[in-house]
C-alpha cells in the first residue's frame, strides 16, 4: 500500500468511495425488496387473503356452488389487491432509490467542483461593510 | 525497523497526517461550520439580508471540506479483520506490522525509535488513553499508582528490544485466534518484562486477566462497530417487512392463548449471549427441516433455552433460515394458560386440538408450547394430561412444533415413549461453562452499570466462580445473572463506593447463602483459632478430640487442605451418652451459626440395599433422594450419620466419593456437590473394647489403634472408608469428674431459665455429686442425668411453684430425698 497521503486520499476518494455508494445503494435496494415483499407477494399474488376460503363440500349444488366459488374469488381479489399496491409503492421506491445512488454518485465526483464554487460565489458576492 | 513495520501496516502516512492535523480539531471545526451555516441561514430569514447566503455558502464549503476529511480518516483507521491462516502467514514471514491494529501502531510509533522500544514513553502515551484507563478501571489498578509505579521502575532513556516483544505478542495472539494484533496483545508481551510483571503482580493483575479483559475490549468495540454500519448489508437486511404473513390463515383462538415470539423479538438487536448456544439454532432448524419437523428443546430452567428460542426466532423473522422457515410466525403457548379453565379431561382435550388445527390449517405457524411435558403424561394430575393420542395425527403432520421442557418431564414422557421419540428430535441445552458465562455477564453488565457504577473483572469473575461452587439449585448463566443484579443493587444501596469489587460479590453470596466466603478475617478468624475453648464451654472432657476436630477445620479454612472435599469429615466412636451427639451440635452451633444447620440420618433406617433410593433418588420415579436434595437446599451445613455402622455396606459405599472427591451423583444425574458440607458419622461400635482399654489405662494413641484394628477385624467397617475421614475420634467414658462437672453445667443451664421467675436452685457440691452418681449408666453414659433432672428436680420446682411453698426470689435448696426416691 502506498505511504503517500494524497495518493492515498485520492485512491479513497475516486475509487472506495463511489464504489461504496453504489454499495449502499445495492444494499437499500435489497432493503426495500424485503421490506416491501416484491418477490414474495408477487409468487403469490393471487393467493387467498389469509388463506380465507371455502370449501366446496360433497355433492354438487349449483347455487352453493356459485356463491362459494364468488366468494373464494373475492378473497383471491382481496389478496391480489393489498399485494400489487405493496408491490407498486415497492417498486416506486426502488426507482427512488435508484435515482438517489445515481445522483449520490454523480454529486460525489462533482463535489470538489461545488466546495470551489461555493467559495468562489460566496467570496465574490460577499459585502464586507 | 519500526519504520518498516509501520509502513507494511499501511497506518504510517495516517499516523503522520492525523500528528499533522488532528482529528478532534477537524471534528471541532465541522460542528462550527455546521453551526455557522444554520445560523447564517436562521440570520437571512431574519434580518432578509443576502448577505448571510453567501456566508452560508462559505461556511457550506468549509463543512463539506471538514466532513470529507473525517470520513477520510474513519475509513483509513478501520480495523484489520484478517483470517487466521493470512495471520498465521504473516507471523511465519515476520510481517509482524501487517498484523498491527490503528491503535497498536499510533501507540508503537510514539514510543519506538529503529529497533527499540522505550517504555517510559509507551506509558507517558497511554497515560491519556482512553482504551487504556478503561482496561485499568476493569483491572482495578488505581491509574494514577500504577503510572507513579511506572515512573519509578522505568528511566526515560531505558529502551528495550523490540523485535523480542513483537514474536511474543504476535504468537500469544495466534494462540487466540485474534484478527489483528493490538494493545492488549502487546501488554500481555510486556509481561516477559520483570519490571512490568513486578507491577502487576503488586496490584494482583494475572496473564489470564489482562486476557480477559482485552478480549471484552475487543467485543465492546466489535458490538459498537455493529451498530455504527447501520448501512451494511446485514444490519439493513434484518427487517421482515410487510405482508410476509397474509398468505397464512387466521388464528383466531390461538391468538388469544398465544404469544407471538416473532413480533416481539422483531425491532430487538440480536442477543450477543449466544456463545456456546449459537449451535443450538442451528440444531432446532435442522430438527424442524427434518422428518417430521417436531422439536424438543430440553434442559433445566435457567440454562438458557428461551434466549436460544428468541434468537431463532429472529433468524426465522430476518429470513436468514432455511426455505419454508422463512418469515413463519412462532407462536408460544403455555400448557397451564390451555389446561386452565377445563373441568373435564375431554374439555382440555378438545381445547388443544382446536388450537393445534388451528396452526396446522394456518400453514406459516411454528407452534412453540412451554411445559409440553405437561400434555403428555401417562398419570394426569391437576395441571397435566395424557394428550398423547389426540396430539399423534399432529405429531405425523406437517405443522412445525417447538416443545420446552426439563430433564424430568423429558425422562417420565417422551423418554419412555419409542414412538414419539421417533418423531420428535431431542435438542438437550446444558448450562454455560465458566468461561462462557463469564463472557455472558461482561456483555449484560453493560445494561446495569451507570456512570456511577463499574464492574471489575475480577467481580464478575468472582460472580461465576462463586455461584458455580456454592448454588446448587439453578444452572449457569440464570445464577450468576441473578448475583450480577443482586451486587449492582448492594452495591448501589449499602455502599458509597462505585466501583463492584470481589468483596461486593463475597458480601452478596454470604447473605443469599449464608455461606461465610468471604475471607477468613475478624470473627470467624478467632472462631477458628480459639475453637477448642469454645466447644469446651459446652462440651466437658474430651481434649483430644475437641484438639483432632479443631486442627482438621482449622486447615480446611485456612485454604490449605483440597477444596475438592468437604470442609471436614470426622468418624466419632465410643461409648453412648458420652458427648458425641453434644459435640455435633456443638459445631454446628460454633461454626455453621446455628444448631439447626444439621441434617441427621439415623442409618438404622438404612440397613436394606433398596434404601439408596431414599438417599438419593429413583431414576423410576424421578424422585429425589433426602440427602442429595436436602444439600441442595443447604450447601453450607452438617450431615450427621447417626449409628453409621448399621447402614448397610453398598449405602457407606456412597459416601466414598464424597469423602474423597466432594460430589455425588444422584440418581437423576445432578452432580451435588458437598465441599460445603461437613460430615459427621457416629457409632457406638467398639464401646466395650474402650472401657476395657480405658480401664486398663491404655494411652490415647494405642487405644485409637487397636480400636480401629478392632472394627476392622470384626467387618464393621472397610479399611477404604476409615482412612477418608480427616478424622477418627474417639471419644471415653466419661469420668466421675466430669460427670460432676455435667451436672453442674445442667444445673446452671435449669437456673438460667428459671432466672425469668426470679428462682435459683442452690448448686452444692453434694447435689451435683448425686446427680453424677444418679444420672450415669454404662448403657446410656450421661444421658439420663438430663432425664433425672427433669423427672426429679424440675417437677419438684414445678410443684412447689403451684402450691405456693416457692416464692419468687427464693433461692431453693434440693431436698436429698427428692433424689434418693425410687421411681
């Protein structure tokens, strides 16, 4: 490893640092996956709410039949519903997220030139009375 | 060299840049910039002056610059995690400085110059060290004191060789399997130094302690660290999150009885009080991964296993189980809070397969049932029933189950039924060895101690040491748990001091045991030097025995005899009624505190084979044993074996091992220990060959010896069992003079408890002289002075007392008829 201090500043800097941001943003995106259950609701995103069904019975009744095959579907739709709204604030939180490691990155590089700016604009238009 | 070391660190250019630009200014100066923008901002809005923008925007700048700089410096002093085989490869090539922790070489490049190491200057370093004064505070070394002694034994210029100190810190830190080579590891190479090792033995600090406590250095920070990458992976990943649970059904009932353990342990950190126990997760997730998925977690209260649930239940809610463990709900019941409310047999029956059907149908349920024993006993009594055949299409099924119990319920259950220890996996948790809860206790310390309360290392490992000797009663680490809380408390509330130190610890064990462990100091020191004179005040004649029993206790206290045995062991011969009874309760008193501390056995009771199962338990009926339960209660005590030789042989057998080694195993496989015990047998065997020997004026000395061949000759006792006793005491006939003297001694004690009625029976020496001559047999020796005493005296007293002929005040003179009366 290098003695140099500045070269080891701008190794941090430029390598280690960018490379960690995309990390962390890896690591929230993984988090929000989990946290909203993306791949889990969506393996069963027609599965009935809280296992909430009827069983069909012995025999065959039309009218029975009918209600109960009516009622299993609402459960399913119930299910479907809660889950593809988990499912599409998850993603939209996963777009966010994505944007952010973006803009974080892309800040990163740009911010000597901000510090420069910074001190050049605040200097310049600064009235000293 | 230390140049070179340094740089294979990769620490040397931020040594020099944090020497250049210190860390705690640059710290400083970010909270003034901080500061300085919000202000400047704070001041726009008030004063609506431009100005203070592009303050804030210089300000911005510097806040920016500063911050940079300190995360800079956070990552380069990052620890060094390396394995143990690249360590292992840097010791063997001699890159001592690429196993260097940040502390270790800011530490080393300050006190070191080419290949020298200068002492003085290491210590004037640490001297402000934080790290440091923290290990100085858990060592209980006084900082100031110890850098005084510092001082003195190490001149300014003295330097030392410092390759020598980097072999021995590198290979004593291989030994350990550290990660990296710091302060501790080189403290504990300086103690190859004698002047450094002179030292510490000043302020009675060991290798193993500087060990112990480097080590709960090193996993304090490691705990902190944790917590600070709350960014990392894993610290983001250990969330459930939402809707895991809506594809598992309702459970409505099992609500109301249930616990959800998954819930409850879902924002709690991890518990760190795992070592040891980590295993144990991993063996309930197998048990549930396999066969039938039925788990049985066994062990006694207190070792442990509902932590070792709650761990398992985070990992089952952190997803970091296997498959279909993932995210299920671990739901606790309690067989008391199911069977309570049920008249009837079938109600509770019913009860519990509406509960298990309810789990079963709910499909991410892990059932976790407290006391599962309790369902399956084959002889229900109140609180238990014989569930076995209604839970069996259960036990066959796919629902996940967790049962807790103990040894017993284990053994009188599922133990004796094949069938369902074929379905059911047995995970047995034992108690946490020394060295483990020591650990446990420096990590839960944390949670009591204030900024006015410390623990030292040497308290906690008083705690564990103490409690594994002396509580027998409760597993490790629930004892030592329980005396950690009780000496914060006692030490927060009876002292002034701050500081928990081993003392506290032998305070608060004294009390809750009534074991005096503290050490031998103050009373209990003139106890045992003057014990003959005080076992005298009650005890007449007998010298040579009062002389054999002192010496014996005297070298148990004092540290010297094996703290592998029983404080003392006495086998007590001769003839009845000549003070061996009085003698025992005369210890007990003197040294337990208190006659009661007794705990007798008459052996006659003991004379058939089967009565070993009264001593010490049934394996059948998982029954304790009187002996091994009453030292269980009472440690600290004396087990007094009356008529010892009638016991018979395979009973005297047991007490082999306790004579010798100070346990026995019961028949429920606890290890009872009776190092604080004392053990006294008495028999009566051999009563004539003493008198004949007495009479003869046979010496002390000879009369032992062919007593002893005697017994031996005779069968009564094994040549083994005689020589495990610290002593064989024979006791004589008492003499006429001593039996005056007994009389006396009755007299005065009648006089005593009558002093509250203002009466005193006048002692002369006539009376007493046909009281010993009354009062004596060779059958029973003096025991039925206390009887003739009582018959003849005190019904006299008693008497005169109701028809007025003894008054109060009245001193009463014993008429000699009242004595001379035949019965």
């Amino acid at each position: 490893m290098t003695d140099s201090i500045l070269l080891r500043f701008l190794g941090w800097y430029f390598a280690y640092v960018p490379l960690t941001i995309l990390q962390i943003g890896e690591n929230f995106i993984l988090w929000a996956w989990r946290f909203f259950s993306i791949g889990f609701l969506t393996m069963r995103i027609f599965a009935p709410w809280h296992k909430d069904i009827s069983s069909y019975g012995l025999g065959f009744d039309f009218e029975r039949w009918s209600k109960i095959f009516l009622w299993n579907l609402i459960s399913r739709f119930i299910g479907a519903l809660l889950r593809v709204s988990v499912i599409l604030i998850g993603i939209s939180t996963e777009l966010l997220i994505i944007a952010l490691t973006i803009a974080g990155f892309v800040l990163w590089f740009v911010l000597p030139l901000i510090i420069l700016a910074l001190i050049f604009s605040g200097l310049a238009n600064l009235k000293i009375a | 060299m230390i140049q070179e070391y340094l740089k294979q660190s990769g620490y040397l250019a931020l040594i020099r840049l944090k020497r250049l630009i210190a860390p705690r200014v640059m710290a400083l100066l970010m909270l003034f910039f901080g500061a300085a923008v919000a202000l400047a901002v704070g001041c726009y809005f008030y004063f609506n002056s431009l100005n203070f923008i592009e303050w804030s925007k210089i300000f911005l700048a510097g806040f920016l610059i500063t911050l940079v700089y300190e995360l800079f410096i956070l990552n380069q002093q990052s620890e060094k995690n390396l394995d143990a085989a690249l360590f292992r490869n840097f010791v063997d090539q001699e890159e001592f400085g690429r196993l260097f922790s940040e502390h270790l070489a800011e530490v080393l490049y300050r006190s070191c110059d080419q290949d020298e190491f200068y002492p003085r200057a290491f210590f004037h370093f640490l001297a402000t060290d934080y790290d440091f004064h923290w290990q100085l505070l858990r060592l209980n070394i006084p900082a100031a004191q110890f850098f005084a002694e510092i001082n003195q034994v190490y001149p300014q210029d003295l330097s030392l060789p410092l390759s020598e100190f980097l072999r021995t810190a590198a290979s004593k830190s291989l030994t350990v399997n550290h990660a990296n080579l710091g302060l501790d590891d080189w403290l504990i190479s300086l103690l190859s130094n004698k002047n450094f090792a002179d030292i510490l033995f000043k302020f009675k600090v060991k290798e193993e302690d500087l060990r112990e406590v480097g080590d709960w250095q090193r996993r304090k920070a490691a705990m902190a660290r944790q917590i600070r990458d709350f960014l990392s992976r894993e610290n983001l990943l250990r969330i459930k999150g939402i809707g895991k649970d809506w594809s598992g059904g309702f459970t409505v009932n099992l609500d109301k009885y249930a616990r959800n353990i998954t819930r409850q342990v879902q924002y709690q950190q991890a518990p760190f009080h795992l070592y040891g126990h980590r295993q144990y997760i991993e063996l309930i997730e197998r048990g549930l991964l396999e066969g039938f998925g039925k788990v049985i977690v066994v062990g006694e209260p207190g070792v442990g296993r509902h932590t070792v649930i709650k761990a398992f239940a985070q990992a089952v809610n952190n997803g970091q189980t296997y498959g279909q463990l993932r995210y299920m709900r671990m739901l606790q019941i309690d067989s008391a809070s199911i069977l309570m409310g049920t008249a009837t047999a079938n109600e509770s029956l019913d009860k519990i397969r509406l509960l298990f059907g309810e789990a079963l149908a709910a499909g991410d349920v892990i059932l976790v049932i407290n006391n599962f024993d309790a369902f399956l006993d084959s002889k229900p009594e109140v609180g238990r029933i014989n569930a076995t055949e209604a839970l069996l299409s259960y036990f066959k099924s796919p629902l996940k189950i967790i049962g807790i119990t103990n040894q017993n319920g284990y053994a009188s259950t599922i133990g004796k039924n094949t069938e369902l220890q074929h379905l059911i996996t047995k995970v047995e948790i034992s108690e946490t060895d020394p060295s483990e809860t020591l650990v446990i206790l420096q990590d839960e310390c944390a949670t009591l101690e204030s900024k006015s309360l410390r623990f030292t290392n040497a308290a906690l490992r008083e705690i564990v040491n103490l409690c594994t000797k002396l509580i027998q009663n409760l597993p490790n680490p629930e004892k030592s748990l329980e005396v950690l809380e009780e000496t914060a408390l006692f030490v927060l509330t009876k002292t002034s001091n701050r500081l928990v130190l081993s003392e506290h610890v032998q305070k608060v064990i004294t009390l809750k045991t009534k074991i005096p462990v503290e050490k031998v100091a103050g009373a209990e020191k003139d106890i045992l030097l003057h014990l003959e004179n005080l076992l005298q005040e009650r005890i007449v004649g007998q010298q040579e025995a009062l002389v054999d029993i002192s010496n014996a206790l005297r070298r148990g206290r004092s540290g010297i005899s094996s703290e592998k045995r029983p404080i003392g062991s006495f086998l007590f011969l001769g003839p009845t009624g000549v003070g061996k009874t009085e003698t025992t309760k005369a210890l007990a008193a003197v040294y337990f505190g208190n006659e009661n501390r007794i705990i007798r056995f008459d052996m006659s009771e003991y004379q058939e084979v089967h009565a070993i199962n009264r001593m010490i338990g049934d394996a059948d009926t998982r029954e304790g044993g009187t002996l091994t339960e009453k030292v269980i209660e009472n440690p600290f005590s004396l087990i007094l074996l009356d008529e010892v030789e009638k016991a018979h042989p395979k009973i005297l057998d047991l007490f082999l091992q306790v004579l010798d080694e100070g346990h026995l195993t019961d028949a429920l496989g606890r290890q009872v220990s009776f190092v604080n015990t004392m053990l006294i047998a008495t028999s009566n065997a051999g009563a004539e060959l003493i008198r004949e020997l007495v009479s003869q004026g046979v010496d002390q000395h000879q009369l032992k010896t062919q007593l002893i061949e005697y017994l031996q000759r005779q069968g009564l006792f094994r040549p083994e069992f005689l020589n495990r006793f610290d002593a064989v005491v024979t006791f004589q006939p008492l003499s006429s003079a001593e039996l005056t003297v007994i009389a006396t001694l009755e007299m005065t004690d009648l006089n005593r408890r009558l002093a509250d009625k203002d009466i005193k029976i006048k002692i002369t020496p006539e009376l007493t002289q046909v009281l010993a001559q009354r009062g004596f047999s060779p059958e029973f020796g003096a025991r039925p002075l206390r009887r003739l005493i009582q018959d003849r005296i005190e019904s006299y007293i008693a008497q005169g007392l109701l028809s007025n002929t003894i008054k109060r005040g009245q001193e009463v003179e014993i008429p000699s008829e009242i004595l001379a009366k035949e019965d």
